[in-house]
C-alpha cells in the first residue's frame, strides 16, 4: 500500500511539473510580451523666490531615448525616458545647479512595460505626484510632477 501511494504522490507530482513547464512562456515569449504605450507629461513650475511668482513649463517624453531639459536662473531640470526590453522602462528626474552642475536632486522611476502607469496622486499630480525642490544656496524653488497620457 505505501508504494501505491508513493507512485501516485510521485506520479501527481511529475504531472504537475510538466504542466508548469509547458505552460510557461520561453524566454523568446516572455520578451515579446505586450507593451503598453506610454506618454509621459512633465509639469515644472519655477521661481527665484518664493515671494514671486511661479512661471510654468511642460515636456512630453514618448519616445525611448527622450530627454528634455528646462533651464532657469538657479536651476536645471532634466528628464530622460528609457524604454529597454530587458531593463523596463525608466523615467529618471534630476535638478541640478546650473552653474557648478551639482545635482540638487535625483529620482528614478522604474514601471512595468506591460502595465499601464496609474496616475494616482490627488490633485491631478500624476504618477510621481507633486515635488517641491529648493537650492541650497539661492532662494529659488522649482515644482515638479509628471503624469501618463
């Protein structure tokens, strides 16, 4: 009786196997899955101090390889959209000082290519949600957030 069980027990447990292996995608199939599409709008607002007001620019980034800079008195803001079959894609965000071109701050954001990006923040403020950047010499603030379309 104890052997019965073992074949059975062992039988299951090479058929469950070979279902697994079957009905998982090859290599080649897993790297063909589909891609969603994806626009990418960046919003920044600057101003040299925060008694001014803010002025407004915006990016579109759609395409891998995409990167756009902004330049301001005190800051630069520059983004750069990658889109690689074996990487993912990537956004990646930074604020530098123009000047010394020291970064002032770096964001990565890594999203699934077979997903569509979810922009979750209240107030229309996309899927990074709303950053508040300051110099750490100067007065001036920059105002960032970028959302799908």
């Amino acid at each position: 009786m104890k052997h019965s069980k073992r074949r059975v027990l062992t039988g299951l447990l090479i058929g469950v196997m070979v279902l697994l292996v079957s009905c998982s995608p090859s290599p080649e199939e897993a790297g063909r899955q589909s891609v969603v599409p994806v626009s990418i709008d960046c919003r920044v607002s600057y101003r040299p101090s925060v008694t001014e007001s803010l002025s407004e620019s915006a990016i579109k980034l759609t395409t891998s390889g995409d990167h756009e800079i902004i330049e301001f008195d005190d800051m630069e803001f520059n983004a750069q959209y990658w889109d690689d079959q074996f990487e993912g894609r990537s956004l990646l965000i930074s604020v530098a000082s123009p000047d010394t071109g020291d970064e002032v701050v770096r964001q990565l954001y890594q999203m699934d290519r077979g997903k569509s990006l979810i922009n979750q923040f209240i107030g229309g403020h996309g899927f990074t949600g709303l950053i508040y950047i300051y110099h750490p010499s100067s007065t001036a603030e920059l105002q960032c957030f970028c959302e799908a379309r």
